[in-house]
C-alpha cells in the first residue's frame, strides 16, 4: 500500500521492534551493489560499459560532451548530482597508457566539465581524480575514468553517514540536458 508523506507508515508485526526512523527504500541500487552491468573480464568485449556507451544516443548513454579521443558521461550511481566522468573511447585501464592526445583531450574536457557545472549548478569546488585498480576502488577497474564531483558548501548531511543513502534531487536524463546545454563551446 502507498502512502503520502504525511500519512502514518505501514506497520508490519512481527518483523522487529518498532523504532522510529522512516525508510527511504532505494531498490535501482540493488544493482551497482549487486555489481551488474560490470564487466566479466579485461578485454573490451567482455561487458564494458564504457565501451558500450558511446554506440548510443547521448540521451540513452547518458552523454554530455562527445570528444575525438573521450568523452563525459554522467555517473550512474552519482555520490552528487551533476556528478559525471571523462573517459577515453580506447579500453585502457592505467593512466600511463594514455596517448598523449588522450591525456591532453581528457584534462580540456575535465575543464570544460568544471566550467559547464560551474554554469549550470553553481558549484563551489570539486573532487576530481582516478581509482587506478581495484584496490584503489575502481568500480570498473578494466577501463580508466576520471569521476568531476561538484561540491556545494553544505552537501553533505547525515544520510549517507547514517542511512548510507544519496538523497539527489534531479533526474539523470535532466542533469544531462542541463549540463549538455552548459557546456562551453
């Protein structure tokens, strides 16, 4: 059964002590936590996202900015809105195989990143970086990306700290057309 925000919350017996905290159910990320949609292996063809993403329309992909060497996509599971990633269409895992067109492209697109964020949220600074390897906690080790998280003075409140949950208030497909339309020429 639905209830509005104001309603009282369902009860269940028998399931536990009754305590009151509210529940905000986030299901969609069963998925990342799960690890679906990451890649079976190394290679390019074994399940890459990031090598499968461009081959779609910049709204199904998710795309912001299509460059000769990589491109922006934002984050499927965001730790901010508006956070996206720069990545090579080559599948290369470390950094130092890079092309030197490679690293020059992804370093103007982080760039033009900030300022289209700049421009379209307001944001005060960044986090911007690469986890090279598993153990440095790549998600999808196989194939480089650099995450550009924009950061607000105040983003960050008890919910991820206390309910491990990001309370994000836009839709992907909008925060892409809003920074796709940012972007600086």
């Amino acid at each position: 059964m639905l209830h509005s925000m104001t309603s009282e919350p369902e009860q269940q017996l028998g399931v536990g002590t009754q305590d009151a905290f509210q529940r905000l159910w986030t299901p969609h990320r069963m998925a990342y936590i799960q690890g679906e949609g990451k890649p079976t292996g190394p290679g390019a063809d074994d399940g890459c996202p990031f090598c499968s993403i461009p081959a779609k329309s910049d709204e199904d992909g998710l795309i912001i900015r299509r460059g000769e060497q990589v491109y922006a996509v934002l984050n499927l599971y965001p730790y901010n809105g508006g956070h996206l990633m720069v990545v090579p269409y080559r599948h290369v895992a470390d950094y130092t195989d890079l092309t030197a067109a490679e690293t020059t492209e992804l370093a103007e697109l982080t760039k033009q990143a900030m300022t289209a964020l700049r421009t379209a949220s307001g944001a005060h600074g960044f986090n911007i970086g690469m986890n090279q390897g598993t153990v440095a906690g790549a998600g999808i080790a196989a194939h480089l990306h650099q995450h550009v998280v924009p950061r607000w003075g105040g983003d960050t409140n008890f919910m991820p700290v206390v309910g491990h949950t990001k309370v994000l208030p836009q839709l992907l497909a909008d925060t892409r057309k809003m920074l796709a339309e940012a972007w600086p020429a």
